[in-house]
C-alpha cells in the first residue's frame, strides 16, 4: 500500500470511529491513538523524509491536511458532547421550582375589575402623585375649607404636589379626558400622613366609581353596590346606606354591610350593630359636574369609593392591615 493509501485509510477510519464516539473519555483516547506521541501518524515524518523531493511535497501536504482534518473532528464531537452529555440521575429528587404569583392585594383588585366591567364600567387610571386642584378644589375642598382636615396629606416639592388621599382625585380628570356618558373605576394606592396601628396605614388601597348620564340616579347605585357586594362575598348580604358627609357629593351616603363574623347578631368586630362601613357614596355634586366643564342642568349621576384593605380583611379574615402590607412570605403564600 502506498503511503497516500495509508493516509486515505486513517482517515476513512478516523471519521468512523470519531463519529461513533459517545463519551469525552473516549474521544481522548481516540486523539491520542490518532496523533499521540506513539500514534502512526507521529512517526509518519521519518517515512516521509526518505521520499524523493516531488513525492515529499506531495505526501507532506496531505500528511499535514489528514492532522488539520483529525484535529476538526475532534474539536467539533467535543463541543457536540459537552452541550449534549447532560447525565441524568433519576433516583435523585429535583431541584424546586419557586414560580411567584400575584399579591393577595392584585388578586383582589383584579376580582373586583371583573365585577364592575360585568355591570358596565370601564377600568381606568390615574397618577399617584397628583395637584392640589385634583385632589381637593376640583372636588369641591377649597384651600381653607374645614374638610381638608378629613384628609391627612403628604406633601411634595413645598406643597406643589401631593400624594393623593383619595382615588376620587380622578373625578374631574377623568371626566375631562373621557366626557359623558361614563361610567369609570379605578383601584389603587392612596396615602395619608398618619399613625399606624392594626387598622390604619400611611398607605393603602382604594377603589372608585363614577357613573354620569341623563339618568343615572341613586337606585342604579343601590342596584350596583348590592350587586357588587353579592358577587364579591358570594351571599347576599344587607347592605344598608345612611347619610354621610363628601364634600364632592350631595346627597352624600355611607355604605354599611351586615357583619359577615357574627351574620347581624353583634360581635365585636362590628361593635355590637351587625353593621360594617364599608364605602362612602352620593350623587355627584354639581361643583365637581362643573369643573370638569359638563352640562349639570342635563347631566347627573352617582360615585362610590371603597376600601380595599378593608373588604380584603372582611373577607378573609384578617385582624391586621400591617400583617397584610408586609412582605411576609408565610402570609402571602397562603393566597
Ligand atoms: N373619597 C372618599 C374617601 O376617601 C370616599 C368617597 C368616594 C365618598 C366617592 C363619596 C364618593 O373617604
């Protein structure tokens, strides 16, 4: 066999057995059979020398070639066996997978925006930090008014800005942006510069409604509350409304509900009256109609604003508002 036969058979076999190869300690081995220092091909340069001048050139370069191609395949299965030989131990348990999931407080928002979009509101929303017209003047609080007094505020930037107090800021910016008919909700955080205890925080959530038309009057917000209340607590609760002072409504109304704990006999939770406040409520008060730059001798209707930590605690049970703003991983993965 002539030296190039040779050559041509190692490689053919080399390709062979580089192929079929299914372990990195296999294919070492298999590099050093090929080109390790005692391999054919390492002793291969001595044969050559004793070539005549024409036949070294050639045999020499097809020599070398036969290493650059033998190197290739090596390189190329190793790349092809680290990415691929991942051992699989099947008796050994798996790793656990933490997946997150939505905060008891979104969840609950999210459940009370499918029940509102089901009686006819559309979700909306409104900044955070917001101006002293949105928060108060707009809504019928002027600058020196006794009501500002309702509403611990926090400041911003010297008395520029404030962080809202309330969601109702969204009334009259809403009204604007969107004109009527409407009928508008919008859930989220507010803030207030006050101490904090088992029912009270700096910060907490709120949720607003607004329904303006021709008509809408204070039986279609009966109608929505109880319907509201029915599909959020899953049993048919009295819901009971009493007058109750806003200065953005008039009249004006609190919303109680019987107690869920004691089912109207009285407990302590709800103080002995079966009842529980749950929501302030009225009819729009022609000032905010107004300052929103709406037709009040056409238009008319009603809003309502919530607690939502409040019907949260209520539904489940929770005697603390802090218990629910931390992030204590052994409360929120109960939900
Ligand atoms: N914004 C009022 C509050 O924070 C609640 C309310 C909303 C009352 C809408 C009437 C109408 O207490």
């Amino acid at each position: 066999m002539s030296l190039e036969e040779t050559l041509n058979k190692i490689w053919q076999e080399a390709e062979k057995e580089f192929t079929s190869v299914k372990s990195l300690s296999e294919l070492e081995n298999l590099l050093i059979k090929y080109l390790g220092r005692k391999s054919y091909l390492a002793n291969f340069p001595s044969l050559i020398k004793k070539l005549e001048i024409e036949e070294k050139r050639k045999i020499g370069s097809l020599y070398n070639e036969l290493k650059r191609k033998i190197e290739n395949l090596y390189r190329q299965k190793k790349e092809f066996l680290l990415e691929t030989n991942i051992k699989f131990d099947f008796e050994h348990p798996g790793r656990e997978i933490k997946v997150g999931k939505e905060h008891l407080i979104s969840q609950t928002i999210n459940k009370i925006f499918d029940i509102f979009i089901q009686l006819g509101f559309s979700v909306v929303d409104y900044a955070q930090i917001v101006d002293e017209k949105e928060n108060f003047d707009y809504l019928n609080i002027p600058p020196h008014h006794p009501a500002r007094d309702l509403w611990d505020t926090l400041w911003v930037k010297n008395r520029e800005l404030l962080f809202r107090t309330h969601t109702s800021c969204f009334q009259v910016p809403v009204l604007k942006k969107y004109g009527v008919p409407i009928r508008a909700i919008i859930a989220g955080k507010v803030f207030r510069y006050e101490a904090i205890d088992k029912t009270h925080d700096f910060e907490f959530y709120q949720l607003d409604g607004i329904s303006i038309s021709e008509n809408s009057n204070l039986g279609h917000l009966k109608y929505v509350v109880e319907k509201f209340f029915e599909r959020f607590f899953k049993e048919n609760l009295p819901v009971r409304f009493r007058p109750g002072y806003f200065p953005f409504v008039e009249p004006g109304l609190e919303i109680d509900i019987g107690c869920i704990f004691c089912k109207q006999r009285g407990c302590i939770i709800c103080k002995k009256t079966g009842f529980i406040e749950v929501a302030g409520a009225g009819m729009v008060h022609d000032f905010v109609l107004k300052s929103a730059g709406i037709d009040y001798k056409k238009y008319q209707g009603y809003a309502f604003g919530f607690g939502v930590d409040r019907l949260i605690m209520l539904e489940h049970g929770i005697d603390d508002i802090r218990i629910l703003h931390s992030s204590d991983l052994r409360f929120i993965r109960q939900f």
